[in-house]
C-alpha cells in the first residue's frame, strides 16, 4: 500500500474539504485528533458475546460509541440506525478479528463510495479483497486515517518481524505481509486491482475514512474461507 504523494494531497484538497458535508459532519464542526493520551477501555473477547454463544452487535456497538466519545468523533443520527452495523465475521473472536463501519453512500451509477472503518484497539479486518464482476470491476480502494492508527498490510515480500504482529487466527492464510502504519491525517492507496490486503487497529483502536469505487458485494473474497459475511 502506497501513501498519497505531497502533490496528490494538494490536488485533493477541494473533494476532502467538501467530503464531511455529505456525510452529515458539519463542516464548522472540527473533530479532535487522537493522542498518546486517549484511553479506551479493553473488553475481553467473551463480553461480546452472549450465554448462547451468539455475537451481541448491541455490546459490540456501544464498545464503538465509547471510542467515539473518547475521540470527540460526532455521533449523527444515523450512527444509531441499523446503517451503523458491526461483525464478527462468524469467527467467534471479535476482539481480535471485526470490525464496525457505515457506508455513508454506494453509489453504483457513477461508480463512488464513502466508507467510515471502526476498529478497536489490536482489532483487526480479515485478509480480503475486491475481484471484478459481472456489475463492477475490482474495487479501488484509499483510506484516511481521522483518529488512532492502523497496520496496513499489503502483498509483497514480508516485512521482518511481521509473524509477532499477524492476527493469531488469520496468520496462516495472509499473503499480505508488507506491514506499514498510517497515522492521523496520512493517507494510502491499494497497491493494485485485486490484490490481497487489511488494516489492524493501532493501540488507541482506529477511525478510517476510505474512498474508493463502488462496493460490490459479489466481489468480496477472503483468505480464510471460514469468515462468514
């Protein structure tokens, strides 16, 4: 995953300035950067989780909305709609491998999405990617970072050190194991069209916006073929 260029930033000021008034942000209304001060409360895997065994999403949820707060990261309406949502990804270990996440809009007629990515502290997405379709073709994607940090990881020759890093239960089927780390503010691109790839949460967990073409659920494919979506 590459990170935009000084020029590429300067010729993208105009669509990220507009970018919060489409989502619902006020564009009056600043949003406070994460420090090495922001604490947020860690919850052992099985709080997730109700007496049966199922996901609690409720549970799940309300983690989220803490890391907000802590965040001063808006809470708008539609954050407590359905249109919020959080996953497991059948995995049962949602501390360790979820996510939250909103789709602010998909639009397939002029081919742009807008994607809000949650990810609390050590949470990571799944090794994944984005194949073409009869609809679309691969998803572009690039991601910026708002609050937190996150792991990007990427195909390519590994990166020393990166077996201690790589989530436990999907470690065994990563390709991408080109680990690089995006702070406040940067951003990164997809190293190309279909490839293998996924963020983990830094130790304050994550707020990522991502841009990118549009989302094609029929595309979506995973290493571990026992993620369940």
């Amino acid at each position: 995953m590459k990170k935009m260029t000084r020029r590429e930033m300067m010729g993208s000021t105009l669509s990220l300035a507009l970018f919060p008034a489409v989502v619902g942000v006020p564009i009056t209304k600043k949003v406070a950067r994460s420090n090495g001060e922001t604490k947020l409360k860690s919850y052992p895997n099985e709080h997730f989780y109700k007496a049966d065994g199922t996901f609690d999403a409720e549970a799940g949820k309300a983690a989220f909305f803490e890391m907000f707060e802590a965040f001063h990261y808006p809470i708008v309406p539609r954050l407590k709609t359905d249109d919020f949502w959080v996953v497991d990804f059948g995995l049962g270990k949602f501390a360790e491998i979820g996510m939250g996440g909103i789709f602010w809009l998909n639009r397939h007629d002029e081919n742009y999405f807008g994607h809000d990515i949650y990810l609390l502290p050590g949470q990571s997405i799944p090794e994944h990617r984005h194949v073409k379709t009869d609809a679309a073709g691969p998803k572009l994607e690039s991601w910026q970072v708002r609050n937190g940090w996150v792991y990007l990881y990427a195909e390519g020759e590994p990166t020393p050190g990166i077996e201690e890093r790589l989530p436990p239960t999907i470690a065994p089927y990563c390709k991408s194991c080109v680990e690089s780390k995006l702070m406040p503010g940067e951003v990164a691109h997809l190293t190309g069209a279909e490839d293998w790839h996924f963020m983990k949460g830094g130790d304050q967990g994550a707020i990522v916006t991502e841009y990118a073409t549009y989302h094609d659920g029929n595309g979506l494919q995973f290493s571990h073929l026992g993620i369940k979506f």
